[in-house]
C-alpha cells in the first residue's frame, strides 16, 4: 500500500525525540527512525524495563533492539515488509517490535491466543514476510501461511521466552551495528488490528508522526507524565490501549514501563503492584473490579498518583467502590484504535462530579452528527466524530472502508467517525451511549443498551455485569434479553422483579423482556464484554420466554 506523499522538498533529520520536537512545522520531511527515537535518551543506564521475566535498562534494551535488526536483515526483511508477531509481552516481542522499526519494517503485534479463523484472516490481509508465532501454535500458523501466495518465514518460539532463548538471532553479529533506516515520519509504522467487536478484524495503520504527536500533546502536556514514572499499563501489547501505554509512551518519556509475559490475572496483577509500586496504573474497568474483589492483597496504602479505566464504560459504582476502599479516584478515558490516546477522559476533575467519561482532551475537536451528518442538539444522541493529529491512516488494505469512516470536511481537516453513540449535556461533558451497531428500536423507538445496564449496575448491588441484547420473537416483533452477572443465587422471578424497580424511571419500553442469570458474562481477547458471543443465544431464550 502506497505511503501518503509529501509536497515538500526541505528533509530534516531528527535523531532524537528533542530533536524531533524541534522540528514540527507540516512543510518539513522529518527523517527518522522509531525505535532510535524511542531508545536513545540521556539516562541509558535507567530501568526501561521491569518485568519478572528480568529487568532490562534502556543501554541493553538499545543492545538487544540492534541485535534483533541486524538479524532480520540478515534473515532477508525488507524496509515497509510486515513482520506478524503473535507472542506474549515479553522480551523477545518488545525486542521484535524495536528491531522492525529499527530497519524499517512494519511490525503487526495481534493476540497470541487468537482463533484459527481471525488468525487466518490477517495472515491473508498482510501478507507477512515473517511470522513468529508461540511454538504450540506453530502448526496452525503454518497451516494458514501455506494458505497465501507469499513465501513466509515461520518463527516458532517457546512461550514466555527469556532473551538467552532467542537463538534465531544467529549469532551476536556487530555489536557495533547502527544501520538505522530512516524514513519519513508519516508512513505506515505499525499495524493494529481492532478486537473485532462489531464485524471483522480491522487493520489500522499508524504512523510514528501520529503516535508522537500524541505522547507530547497528551502524555507530557495535558496529563504530565515524567520520566521518574513506573507506569505499569495491564493490557497486552496487541491492544491499542496496551501498544500506547506499556511500550509507546514509557519509552518516548524515558519512565520505566511494567510488562509480565504472563495473562493479566487478579492474583498477578497484585504481584506486580507490590512489587514495582507502579506511579501510573492503567487497565480496563474488569481489572479494577477483579483487584476490588481480592483487595485485602493490595498493599496497604498504595496510592498511585494516576489512575485510568478504558476500553470499556467505567460505572459510577466501580469509581465509588474503589475510592471507598483505596482512598484515590479512577480516572474514566475514551479512545479507539483509530484516534490513537484519548478523545475525553474525566482528569483533571472529579470523575464522579462529571457524571460522564469526561471533557474533550486538547489537541481533539469533536462533533456529534446523526445519520444525515448533520449536528444535533445539546443532549440529543449524535455519532462521535473525532478530529486531532493522531487519527490513523485508515485500514491497511481497505482503501473503501478507509474512505467510508476517514472523511474531510470543507476546510480539509480530517475526521473519523467512530461508530459510538454520545451525548453532550450542558457543562459539554461527554456521556456514552453505546455503539451504533449496539443500538435497536422497540416500537419504532431507539433503545441504548448501556442507559439500560448502567441503571441495572447503579440500583442493584448483587449485579456485577450486564449487557442487553435485542433479538427477534416469534410473532415478528423485537424484544430484548437482559444478561446479568451475580454471584448471588436467587429465582429469575425475584430478579426480574428487581430490575423493573431499578428501570422505573425509564420508559417501558425499554426495558428487558426478560433476563437471563449467569455466573460470568464472556469477554472478548482485549477483556471487553463480548455482546456478539451472547447474540446467539437470544433467539432461543426470547422463544423459550414466549412459550
């Protein structure tokens, strides 16, 4: 896929992050290389890393990096050729991500535990050159590989490997190798594909020019972040909120950065707080439940001087719950793979006092359309779409898509329309309303499901989750099925009952038709509640109801 022209002529070379940030006039070529960008800062002998797998300082992780580069040369990987890696987050998947960089190639991070199929589709949408897989999934990834018409490299590594383990590299090579390739900062860096919530996996191009910009407006500009910060962000890598978080911006701030090869349980996320005492602690609302329910192993008083939720709706009971028994706030943010960082988040107010996910974050303009794309009025539920210098480049491979969600309006700025629903109440605080693809019509009139599950989460205790998803009945209308979360046993009867009285103030007909009780709700590779996993149960719970 081509990369998008430059109209200037004037090329400047950055070698450093301060030399880039120097440099920001549009006219310019800025020449770079990331991963020289991301590693190269006064204090080398910093902690850059802290894991259990082995700390790494920003001197050896530079080492390891040019290792790395130098034998995916070696093993004939070309600048803007994709390098697939589906691993855990260690060392040798934030080595291979550097390495792309460093020569120029195009690293694709996507979830190790992925399925045959989503696997399958990516590998046909990217074409690696290269394609490292956890060895227990070798087979399967030589199975699709063998499926395109690219001769792929496969390279099968143990789970959780250590650097010693990465006898690919060939040898130590040149210890003294520098050959960085440079090129412009607005090509396509790296690939993320979406989790696939609504429809297939997407592959969203970023550049390095967007993903800086980003660090300096947001993360040292508006929320201040500084280079004696752990920050200890729980998603993985191959998640959006994760690649930002635990990799981009510790790096681009010479802070220290938390990673654990191993799944974010509750049990191990307390290992890691104990033990790193992580300034910055970042995750989605499911993580801050999980700690909550195990909280007599936090440290006593841990006190984080920030604290975020993404990813998915934080609730009003999570934020009280959690000030009430670790004395700070968590903050609530919105953002997508597309508008890479945040579009609103609650900081610096109180979370609770905004009664939202928050106020439009500088560097983002924001407006909020119907299906006609025209703006709506205060309070009236409108598409978000979002305009800031860190939008992506669109979908790798999908120029049509790219021209359906990427529009520019008449003054030639650029815009993403997110699909999420928002409102804007009257101090222009922002409150999410669900996906458009979430939205359905009772008797011809919209219903929101997450106004409906906020108010079931606010008024019943025993609840811990819910999602409500519609479905057909047998008598040709639409009902809708209320999936709720509890750990504690009581009769659908009673429960049901229960959330009539908490949906009392709401219209009839939005509330369930009925409910169904489970002990987990499922959730998607990226911790979200997964609404298309419980889709195909609706049509037999609605018809069993109506019996």
């Amino acid at each position: 896929m081509p990369n998008p022209s430059v109209s200037s002529n004037k090329s400047v070379y950055c070698p450093t992050l301060h030399d880039y940030w120097q440099h920001t006039a549009p006219t310019l070529n800025l020449r770079i290389n990331f991963a020289q960008l991301l590693l190269c800062h006064p204090q080398m002998d910093k902690t850059a890393v802290a894991s259990p797998d082995g700390d790494l300082t920003y001197r050896q992780l530079f080492h390891e990096t040019c290792r790395t580069a130098l034998a995916l040369a070696q093993r004939g990987i070309h600048p803007e050729e994709r390098v697939l890696i589906a691993l855990d987050d260690d060392h040798m998947q934030l080595c291979l991500a550097l390495g792309c960089w460093a020569i120029g190639a195009i690293p694709v991070l996507i979830n190790p535990q992925l399925g045959a199929a989503s696997f399958d589709h990516i590998v046909n949408d990217i074409t690696p050159a290269l394609c490292v897989v956890r060895s227990d999934r070798a087979a399967e990834a030589r199975e699709a590989l063998d499926n395109i018409d690219v001769a792929t490299t496969l390279l099968p590594v143990p789970p959780h490997a250590f650097l010693t383990e990465m006898d690919w590299r060939l040898s130590d090579g040149d210890p003294t190798w520098r050959d960085f390739h440079l090129c412009l900062s607005d090509r396509v860096h790296t690939i993320q594909y979406s989790s696939g919530t609504t429809g297939t996996a997407k592959g969203v191009m970023h550049s390095a020019q967007a993903l800086l910009d980003f660090v300096r407006c947001q993360m040292l500009g508006f929320l201040g972040f500084l280079a004696e910060d752990v920050i200890y962000a729980i998603p993985r890598t191959f998640f959006s909120y994760g690649l930002l978080h635990n990799l981009i911006n510790p790096l681009s701030t010479n802070a220290t950065t938390v990673r654990d090869s191993h799944w974010p349980a509750p049990e191990r996320i307390i290992e890691n707080i104990q033990r790193y005492r992580p300034s910055m602690l970042l995750g989605v609302p499911l993580h801050f439940q999980s700690l909550l329910d195990n909280a007599e192993n936090l440290p006593p008083h841990y006190r984080p001087r920030f604290i975020l939720a993404g990813g998915s709706p934080l609730s009003r009971r999570l934020i009280q719950r959690w000030h009430d028994t670790c004395g700070t706030w968590i903050h609530d943010a919105v953002g997508s793979s597309e508008t890479p960082g945040f579009i609103a988040t609650t900081f610096p107010h109180s979370p609770l006092k905004c009664n939202g996910v928050g106020y439009v974050t500088p560097a983002c303009d924001i407006r909020l359309l119907d299906e006609h794309r025209q703006p709506v009025a205060q309070g009236a539920l409108g598409e978000l779409w979002v305009h800031s210098h860190f939008l992506s480049m669109g979908y790798w491979n999908n120029p049509s898509l790219t021209a359906q969600r990427f529009l520019c309006d008449k003054e030639g700025h650029r815009w993403h329309a997110t699909g999420d629903i928002f409102r804007e109440d009257e101090h222009r605080c922002l409150h999410f309303e669900g996906r458009r693809d979430d939205c359905f019509k009772i008797k011809g009139r919209w219903v929101t499901p997450i106004e409906v599950e906020e108010k079931v989460l606010q008024h019943i205790p025993s609840i811990t989750s819910c999602l409500l998803i519609e479905g057909p009945m047998k008598n040709g209308i639409t009902g809708s099925v209320l999936f709720v979360e509890t750990h504690q046993f009581q009769s659908t009867d009673t429960l049901s009952r229960e959330i009539s009285s908490a949906l009392s103030t709401l219209e009839s007909y939005k509330h369930p038709t009925c409910c169904q009780i489970m002990s987990r709700l499922p959730t998607n590779t990226n911790g979200k509640p997964d609404r298309k996993a419980l889709r195909p149960q609706v049509p037999d719970i609605l018809a069993r109801y109506s019996a």
